[in-house]
C-alpha cells in the first residue's frame, strides 16, 4: 500500500501498539489550529494536500474505527445487504461514498476478522497490519480467482507489515508459496520458512532481479525451480511506488519471471502524477508525450499500443529505445508475451498468454477464422429483397448435426 507507507491514514487489521497514538489521532494533533505552530500547520496542510490528492474516486477500508476520531464513518453498501465495513472519509460522505457491487472473498476475509476482532476471540494488536484501497478487492477477484484452492506462487514487492501475506493466504488457500520482497530487514519476521518467504532485496535494482533465484536456493530449490525459467504464478508490484522501481520491476519480472497464463499486477499509479516518487505533476501523455519515457502509468500507456504492434506500420521497438532495458524490446516482446490489458482506478493487470504444453512448439500466429461459404458481400447493399433467412430453423438443425458440441 504505497499511500500508507508515506501518509498513514488510519489503521488496519490491527490496532496502534499501547502507549502510542493511533494514525488519527496523530493526525487530529496537527489540526489543532488554535494551538499549533506555523511549522505545525503547514506539515499538516502538507499531509492533507497529499492524501487529499491521491484519494481521488477511492476510499480506505478501516476495520477497526478508532474511538474519539472526528472523521465521518460510512457503511459500504451491497446490492443485498449491507457490509459492516467502517470507511474513513474525512469528514466528506458525499464524496466518498461508494457502493460495492461485488462482495468478493476478500471483502469476506476483512469482514470475518473485523467480526473476530470485535468479539474479542481475537487481539487486534497482534495482527499485522493489512493496509489496502478496498477498490482493489474486486479486481483482484476478477483476475485472480482461477488460481484459487490451487499450487500458486505469488511475489509480491511490499511486504511492509506482513498483513497482506496473511491475506493472500486466506485467499489462495494452502497450497500457496507466498515470497514476499522488501528492502526493509524487519520484513524477515513474516518468513515462516514454509508457504511464506522472504527476500530482502531493492526492486530497483535490475541486478537483484537477474539473481533472484539463483541466489536463494533455499526458497526455490525446494520449489524445484529452474533459475532459468519463469517462476511466480502472480507478480503484485506494491513496493515503493517510485517511476524507477516500478518500471525496473516491470521489465526484470514479467517478461523472464511470470509463468505463461500468469498476472502481473502494478498498483498505487497514483503516484505516477506525483513529483515525490519522480512522478509528473498533470502526467498524461495527451499533454506530455515526455512522460511515456519516464512515468510507470506513461509507460503503462503504451500496453495497449504494444499488444497491437503488428497492426502499426513501421518499427514501434525502435522508436523510443529509452524506454527499453537489456533485451527486451518492448512492442514486439509484448505482443508476444501478453494476452490482456485491464485498467482500474490506480491499477494495471496484465495477464500473460498461456502457451501450449510442448515448450518448445512456437507460438501459433493470430489469424481470422471464416466458417460456412453462404455469404453477403462486404458493402452496403442497396436495398435487401425482404426475404429472412429461418435462423431458428436453420440452427435447430445444425445444432443437431453437431450434437450440440460447445452448446447449453
């Protein structure tokens, strides 16, 4: 959660160590006008101004609503009932009020440990911190839930508090690997040595990457990894959210890291438009072409460009050799590697196509498919003669031919 790790909000899934003041009261302090000092005031405006920002269209799920905060607290609402979720919206309900129009698992996992929490059945200040937009949860379900109750292994840069782990635990179920990369060595204390690991490591470091697995044979070796084959199942880029890691990371994992058929998620482009992690302030490319060579979402732009290459005349991999690292050479690796492009608010999936079981058979080119001979000529007729064609008559038939094949 690249938000939290600069401005913390409010806690979640787990309470402020005693003795210390929770996010909120930490941030009620610095609105204390009457009393604060210039230096105060213009910290907090600061801290405000940054969260206010990279809130846009998105709220964060709070688990436990902290007593004596003075922020407004909304349920979030679902088509049938309603999810006992607190949402912290800064004193702003009319624009922060959202709707949840899928209860996924995830949404069930926060709401039973909330429900746990409450009961007493368990103690809020031992769980590690679990700090995510709740406007995740939905997409992650979409693209995710095939890999479910199966072996997967996930990498996710990020470990911060280790509250994710756990949740992606719950999610997958047991037969997870879950290796988590952080540059923080307090991290460690989340590796159990079996489904959780660990790496400590600098995501933007392109070096890292080249020997990751080489490098811990005690965490792939017991996977029977090949140090040169793909790994992860899922690649979740929630680290430091700066333009270097984030594209170093991109380029170093999915192309030579993602299984075939696997997801690549980057999250918190937020940061994309801020100068803070070397982002570019107003950073489209329909002002600012420069920012394609420079932004995570700016590079991000041009999947879509990428995944249709072979549509574009001239040499696309060419043209911006700066935006290229080592070998890979963008455009044409991509169209080759990647099968979908999905945008959500401050997200990015991209799921890698799935190849066939013999590795070594090359890929199948795209092409059409024209079946049947009866046709219309590919122009717009002047008029049509009024007679239709049985359309039921004629599929009740040739569904019986087939046997219904592929049918319902």
């Amino acid at each position: 959660m690249g938000l939290g790790d600069h401005v913390k909000l409010t806690p979640l899934l787990g309470r402020s160590a005693p003795g210390r003041k929770s996010s909120f009261e930490r941030l009620r302090f610095f609105g204390n006008f009457s009393s604060s000092s210039s230096a105060q005031k213009i910290l907090f405006a600061f801290v405000l101004g940054v969260a206010a920002t990279l809130m846009i269209e998105n709220v964060i799920v709070a688990l436990i609503s902290p007593s004596g905060t003075s922020s407004s607290s909304v349920s979030l609402q679902h088509a049938d009932d309603a999810l006992p979720f607190i949402v912290e919206s800064f004193d702003r309900t009319d624009s922060w009020v959202i709707s949840v129009r899928e209860r996924t698992p995830i949404h069930e996992y926060v709401n039973a440990v909330r429900e746990a929490i409450q009961s007493g059945d368990v103690d809020a200040t031992q769980i590690p911190l679990l700090h995510k937009w709740e406007s995740y949860f939905t997409p992650y379900h979409r693209h995710l839930k095939k890999f479910r109750n199966k072996p997967v292994v996930v990498l996710e840069i990020g470990v911060q508090s280790g509250g994710s782990a756990l949740m992606w635990r719950h999610y997958f179920g047991p037969r997870i690997t879950y290796v988590g990369v952080d540059v923080n060595p307090s991290a460690l204390q989340f590796d159990n040595g079996d489904w959780s690991r660990i790496i400590i490591g600098d995501q933007a470091d392109p070096s890292f990457w080249q020997h990751l697995v080489a490098t811990h044979p005690e965490i792939f070796g017991k996977m029977g990894t090949d140090a040169s084959l793909p790994t992860f199942d899922v690649i979740i880029d929630d680290g430091g959210h700066t333009m270097t890691q984030q594209r170093t990371t991109f380029y170093k994992t999915f192309f030579s890291m993602l299984k075939p058929g696997g997801v690549y998620i980057c999250e918190d482009l937020a940061t994309s438009y801020k100068s803070m992690f070397g982002g570019v302030r107003e950073a489209t490319a329909l002002f600012y072409p420069q920012v394609l060579e420079k932004t995570m979402m700016g590079l991000a732009q041009q999947f879509p460009d990428w995944l249709n290459a072979i549509f574009i005349d001239g040499n696309l991999a060419g043209r911006k050799p700066s935006i290229l690292l080592d070998n890979v050479r963008g455009a044409n690796a991509f169209a080759d590697a990647a099968e979908s492009v999905s945008f959500y608010p401050q997200m990015v999936f991209v799921e890698k196509k799935l190849r066939t079981e013999d590795s070594s058979a090359p890929p199948r080119a795209a092409g059409t498919l024209m079946l049947g001979k009866r046709k219309l000529p590919y122009k717009r007729a002047k008029s049509w003669d009024g007679v239709s064609f049985p359309m039921t008559t004629f599929y009740d038939s040739l569904n019986r031919a087939i046997g219904g094949v592929g049918g319902v």
